[in-house]
C-alpha cells in the first residue's frame, strides 16, 4: 500500500488546523458562518481533500465547528466551556486544571473479544482486542480506575507504548488514530476487589462510572473504555440548548 504522502510530508493537516482555528477564534468566519468548502480549502493550502477533513477533524474534536457531512461545516464558537480533547483524555483534563495528571498500568492483555465488545467496536467473532487497566491520579492521588478495551489496529500502537506512558491519545493521535466523536454513559456502580484496592476504598462502596465509546473520523471504533472515579472527585455537568448539547467534567471541591 503507497505511502501516504501528506503524512510524510509532516502531518499537514495539524498545519491546516492550526491556520484555520487562529482564523475562527479571531472571528474570522463569525459566529455559524461557513467554512469554505472541502475543494477551495485544499486549493488553498495545496493539499488533497483527505488531508483537509483530517484537519477539520481536529477542528470538530475542539468544538469549534459542526460534523455534519455533505454540507459545509458552520462555526459553532470562538470559545469553549471544555475542548472535546480534555473531556475523551484525562491527561488533558488534568492539565487543563493545573494539576498533574499520573498513573501506572497495571495489566495489559491480549484476548478474545466477548460478543458485547465485537458489537461495540464492530469485530467479527473469534477477533482479538487489547485490554488495559491503569489507576489514574491528580497530583499524586489516586481518583479513577481506566479499563480501555482496543481493537487489534489500536492496541498493537498501544502495547508499544512504556508502561509508565502518561497518556495514550496523544500518541496514538501522533499515529494517525484520532478521536473524532464519543458516546457516553454515566451512572454509579459498586467497587470490586480491584476497584478497591488500587483507589483505597472499601469494596462495594459506590464509583461514578463513565463507559464511553470512541469512534474516528470515519466513523470506526477506537476505543471501549470504562472509567471509575472515586466519589467526591468529579462531577459531570450537562447543557442543553436548541443550538447544541455540551458535556463537561470537572473536580469536585464541595457542594
């Protein structure tokens, strides 16, 4: 299979995005103006299309434009409550926050997937996945169990990766695996065994849970994962307007 070459040129479309999000976020297109369409912005910047919705991609993943396709893409804002890439990644969102995001692996294995995780990540029966579990922390406190389930493409990046590794988007972002759009679920669930002795609590005491399905641009799965969150260290925040909907995470520091 040829090489792709705007990636070997460098990754053009983080170029492409970087020129377009200066342009929105100085007001350029205005509040649901229109980007140009695909053709004229890889006229443009003398790239192919591929490299241009790649760079849109980006753009979505931030919140500043609109994913619908066969249209062109309108700006939703100049500003953002919380970027799409510190809501999917918690190295992000600690960041974000000031504090220091941590955490180590403490397995990561190589298995049959289970009829649930063939439909979620769309495999054929008998496929393989990758499974990790990491204890995450925010400076140095334990608050969030990660139990990430990969497709075969995406964990073969992963299993690479040192096992003291931080995060995992931006790597994998650094591969060609993006992050585009996400389902999410949240509800609360009981700690097991493991649950409670990597966060030091009690078993069967109550975790905020987030199971979370990513998908890429195309629509494919990347990820399955469910996180747990010790109690009393976040909160997720929800709103809704006719223009859009927006789901945000953030520490809790009291009531």
């Amino acid at each position: 299979m040829p090489a792709d070459p705007d990636r070997a040129t460098g990754a053009l479309y983080r170029t492409v995005a970087a020129d377009l999000r200066e342009a929105i976020t100085a007001g350029r297109y205005g509040e649901a103006g229109r980007l140009p369409a695909e053709g004229a912005l890889a006229e443009r910047y003398g790239v192919s299309r591929g490299t241009v919705r790649q760079a849109l991609a980006l753009l979505r993943a931030d919140g500043l434009v609109t994913s619908r396709r066969g249209t062109r893409r309108v700006v939703l804002g100049t500003a953002r409550v919380q970027s799409f890439s510190e809501l999917l990644s918690f190295t992000h969102w600690a960041r974000s926050m000031g504090e220091e995001p941590g955490g180590r692996l403490e397995s990561l294995v190589r298995r049959p997937a289970d009829a649930t995780e063939c439909e979620l990540l769309r495999l054929e029966p008998g496929s393989e996945v990758y499974v990790t579990l990491r204890l995450r922390t925010l400076s140095g406190t334990p608050v969030m169990v990660e139990r990430t389930v990969y497709p075969p493409r995406v964990g073969e990046i992963v299993a690479e990766l040192p096992a003291d590794a931080v995060s995992h988007t931006e790597p994998l972002r650094e591969h060609g695996i993006l992050f585009t759009d996400a389902d999410h679920t949240i509800d609360v669930v009981a700690a097991n065994t493991e649950d409670a002795r990597l966060l030091g609590c009690r078993r069967g005491s109550p975790l905020l849970r987030e199971k979370r399905r990513t998908t890429d641009p195309t629509g494919t799965p990347v990820e399955w994962s469910q996180d747990r969150y010790l109690p009393g260290t976040v909160a997720f925040s929800i709103h809704n307007s006719l223009a859009s909907s927006a789901l945000s995470r953030h520490a809790r520091d009291g009531d």
